[in-house]
C-alpha cells in the first residue's frame, strides 16, 4: 500500500480529526488500520471516519496520549495480514475473534461481543399474502368459534328470560329478527338497555361483557405472540438455520468470517452450495437485497440491526431471518512487534472505557445516527 511521509500523514490525519493529542511527543506514532463500509463500526462520511470501533480508539488514543497515522485497506483480511506482517500496528474494527483468527493474529482485550445474522426481504404484497394466511389458522377460528358461541348461549337464556317482557310480533320473520337484534347487542354491546328489563337479564348483560372483555384480551394476545410471529417466520423464507442458506445467493464482505462461515458450508455440503456474492459495503448489501439481486444478505448482528433501520425507509421491507450465529468477541488486532507495555496501556484503556459505560454509550450513539452514504 502507498505510504505517505509521516508529516504529512499526521497532518491529514488531525484534519480529519483522528490525531491524538500526543503526537507532538517523541512516542512513536502508531500506523492504525481501518476498513470502510462497514457502519456502524467503520465508515467514511463526508471524507471523515466514523463509527463504533474508530470512536472508541479515538477514546482510547485521547486517553492514552497515542500518536497515529490512519490508513485505509480494501478487506478486514488484507487489514489483518498487514498487521501480523508488520505493515500496521493497529487494526481498528469491529473484529471477530473467531478461533482461527486467534491462531494467526494478535489481539487487543475484547470490547463487545456480537454474533452473525441473515438478512432478508420481502414485497408489501408477499407481507399480505403472509398476514392472511396466518390469519387463517385453526386457533384463531377456535377462538372466535368459541366467542361467538358463548355469545350465542347467552342469547338463548336472555331470550328465555326476557320472553314476558319482549314477545316476538308477527310470526317467525320477527323473530328471526329479535334474535339476531339480542345476538348483536350482547355481542357489541350498545343498545343493552332496549333488550332487558328484568334483574336476571341485567346480569346476563354484564356476563356478556365480561365475555367480549376476555375474548378481547385472547385475541388480541394471541395476534400479537402467534401472528406476529407466525408473519415474522414467513417473511423470513425457509431460512431456519445457516444450513438453509445452501441454494441461495449470498452477499457476504470479502474476508469476514461470514464469508469463512460459507466456506465451510460449502466444503460440508454434498448438495446444493451458497453463492457467495462478495460485497464493497454492507449497504451494497442492502441495494441488492431491495432489487433481489441476492436472496440474503449475511454479516454482523450489529451491522445487519443498523441497516434494517435505514433500509426501512426506503420503501422495501427487511427482517432478520437469523441471529446470534456462532457470537464471538470482537477487539482491535496487534502488530506481533506492537510493544507490550502500549498494547497494555491500550487494553488498559478499553477495560476502563467499558466499565465506566462508555463502549455502551458509542454503540447506542453509533446505531442511532443516520445513514451514511451507501457505498
């Protein structure tokens, strides 16, 4: 990679505000890694670094006094074998640190932890579809059955009690038509006070609204739990487990250990294999899925979360098919001849960050911002 003297290098990097303020000391200045596209951790808005990760090293370098100089790598791989190789003492990222990483690379005290997950997406009209199909189940019209039958009880023992006081007029047509009339209002409710007169009548009224209140309270209990989950599981596919991802046209970011994850799904499959689809950005990711280029999109828990809440507004409808696939910690990655006494003062510096809230603030700060530009 093209390197820049170190003047200058260090003045570009206090313009775009990731100088520490000790980089007029004589401490060495740190050579810091970073990969774009990659929001919420990593990212570049308006030719300025943002994110999780680069906000908490920024903490980390303010705390410590570090100086460094910022470059930037096509691939969290390529920015993982520049630092084992000496090329950079720091990797900044959100980085999983899976156990094949951990043999190979050197790692910073982990700040968070985050798992994988699969993002898919539906039409409004496949959501429709889905609704009323779950909508249309066996419980839901056992419910209603067994609401409208209690309803239909209580009809027949107001009707009995009532007979005296409201006798039907002009055959069986008005009587037909008095029975649907109680029917209704017992059902409904209004209009209680024109269908009883007597004091057991009143209580068969108040029985039929405790009746509509339960009845009420299930359904609306049980459109919220089953339905909304039912809905939830069919806009997701057959996407049941990662295994399901074998068949599909996958969008995964070059060197991640979702695309590693593939791999393996690939070299342990006898049938169909995963087309992996390599990605820029995670937000190229979410292009593709709205023009259904790719059937889904595969990365960090995190990064996935963000995208749903920006891919939202633009007029397609997202969801989360998986997550919390194999969760790992995540951390900065070392240079093997990183000194030890600054690798300390660095983790030093995490372990304080976190337990004083302040990894949790940036990763809330950093899921609420808005959308950068797609990439």
């Amino acid at each position: 990679m093209k390197r820049l003297p170190w003047a200058l290098a260090a003045a570009l990097s206090l313009a775009l505000g990731l100088g520490a303020p000790g980089a007029a000391t004589a401490e060495p200045v740190l050579r810091v890694g970073l990969v774009d596209g990659s929001p919420p951790c990593s990212y570049r808005e308006a030719g300025v670094w943002r994110g999780l990760a680069v906000d908490l090293w920024n903490r980390v370098a303010t705390l410590e006094e570090i100086p460094y100089v910022v470059s930037q790598w096509p691939s969290v791989r390529q920015m993982l074998e520049a630092s084992r190789e000496g090329r950079l003492d720091v990797a900044v990222g959100c980085i999983n640190v899976s156990p094949d990483r951990l043999r190979r690379y050197r790692f910073s005290l982990p700040f968070q932890e985050d798992g994988l997950a699969v993002m898919v997406v539906k039409s409004r009209l496949d959501l429709g579809r889905s609704f009323l199909s779950a909508l249309l189940t066996p419980t839901l019209l056992q419910l209603l059955g067994s609401y409208l039958l209690a309803i239909a009880v209580l009809t027949g023992i107001t009707l009995r009690l009532e007979v005296h006081h409201h006798p039907a007029r002009d055959g069986r047509r008005n009587s037909l038509r008095h029975v649907s009339k109680v029917f209704q209002v017992l059902a409904t409710g209004p209009g209680s006070n024109t269908i009883v007169t007597t004091t057991r009548g009143n209580g068969v009224v108040i029985l039929a609204y405790l009746v509509r209140i339960v009845s009420a309270s299930l359904l609306v209990g049980y459109l919220t739990v089953n339905v909304a989950g039912e809905i939830q599981g069919r806009a997701s596919g057959d996407i049941r487990s990662p295994a399901d991802l074998r068949g599909l046209r996958v969008g995964v970011r070059s060197g991640t250990v979702s695309e590693s994850l593939l791999k393996e799904l690939n070299a342990t499959s006898t049938g169909p294999k995963a087309t992996i689809v390599p990605l820029a950005s995670i937000g190229e990711g979410g292009a593709l899925l709205a023009e259904r280029r790719i059937d889904a999109l595969l990365g960090d828990n995190l990064q996935l979360s963000y995208l749903l809440l920006q891919e939202e507004a633009k007029g397609f409808l997202p969801s989360l098919a998986l997550e919390g696939i194999r969760p790992e910690s995540q951390a900065f990655a070392y240079a093997p001849a990183l000194p030890e006494a600054t690798a300390n003062r660095i983790d030093q510096a995490i372990s304080a960050l976190k337990r004083s809230g302040v990894v949790s603030e940036l990763r809330q700060q950093a899921t609420t911002r808005g959308n950068p530009q797609a990439r």
